[in-house]
C-alpha cells in the first residue's frame, strides 16, 4: 500500500517540480542572455 501511495505522490509531484524548474529556468536564462 505504502508503495502505491508513493508512486501516486510522485505522479502527482513530478509535473509541478516541473513547472517549477521550467518557470525558473526562463528567467534565468533570459536575464543571463541580458547580460552576456
């Protein structure tokens, strides 16, 4: 049970961690496009 429980938690975390990199990586890469 717990391992299904798991499995379900990473389904369900993996696409918001993500969003989250994707929506922190573009700023990023834009101000680093900026400066060089």
């Amino acid at each position: 049970m717990e391992k299904t429980v798991n499995q379900k938690a990473w389904f369900l975390v993996l696409p918001v961690l993500v969003l989250v990199a994707f929506s922190a990586v573009i700023p990023l890469m834009t101000v680093v496009n900026y400066s060089v």
